[in-house]
C-alpha cells in the first residue's frame, strides 16, 4: 500500500496561488512557534503567523513559501491555507526579508489605518449623540 499523502491548497483572497497533490509533510509558522503536519495526524485550525510555509513532494522536493498571516485547515487528507499574500522561492534568505519587509510592514501601516479610522469613528459617534441629545 503507498503511503498516504496530503493535498495542498494555498488560497490568496483573489486566486489560488499553489495546489499540489502528493504532499508527505507541512511545516507553518503560528504565533506559538513552528509546528509540522503529517497524513495521519489529527484534524486541526491553526491562526498562521507571517513566516515561511514549507512543504514536501516526491516530485519537487521541498518547496519554500513566504505567507501572510492567515488560517491553516486540516481535515483528513485536504490543507487549506488561506492568506492575505503569498510569495514562492527557493532561497530562504531573500523568502525571510520578504516576510520581514513586505508583510511585516504592511501590518504597522494597517495598525496605523485602523487607529485613523477608529479616532474617526469616535468622533463620528461624539458628534451624533450630541446632535441626537439636542
């Protein structure tokens, strides 16, 4: 009997970036640290960290991925991976700047966005409940 193998779907919000069959084994990063998925193991959800997703294929061999923060699901046999941004390569080291440089920093300038906005709404909210009192 062939040993049993994995499929693997990396989902962006607008396309699917990989899918591969034949998939032995996953490493993702959580927040927690790094954690391995093979076949047989238990059905899980993680919340992803930005980090370098890897996985493995008879064929390719081990193929290294830069993800966004996102949501790993395992049920049986399928991985979902759904993240914001993803970006493929072979060498480790230019995959680590682009986490640290791309998604790293889009998330500080997002912080920034939502600290705008939530000032805004505060606002928004002061100035309807005292037209409302009126």
């Amino acid at each position: 009997m062939p040993p049993a193998r994995m499929n693997l779907k990396v989902l962006l919000p607008f396309k699917v970036f990989v899918e591969k069959t034949g998939v032995s084994r996953i490493v993702a990063e959580s927040h927690e640290g790094a954690f391995g998925l093979l076949p047989h193991r238990l059905d899980c959800v993680a919340a992803l960290a930005p980090g370098i997703l890897v996985f493995e294929t008879e064929a390719d061999g081990e193929i290294y991925m830069a993800v966004d923060e996102g949501i790993l699901v395992k049920t049986g046999t399928e991985v979902l991976v759904s993240v914001r941004n993803a970006i493929g390569g072979t060498d480790l080291g230019q995959l680590r700047e682009a986490v640290e440089q791309e998604f790293l920093d889009l998330d500080a300038q997002e912080k920034s966005v939502r600290s705008v906005l939530a000032k805004l709404e505060i606002g928004f909210i002061r100035r309807f409940a005292a037209f409302h009192h009126e």
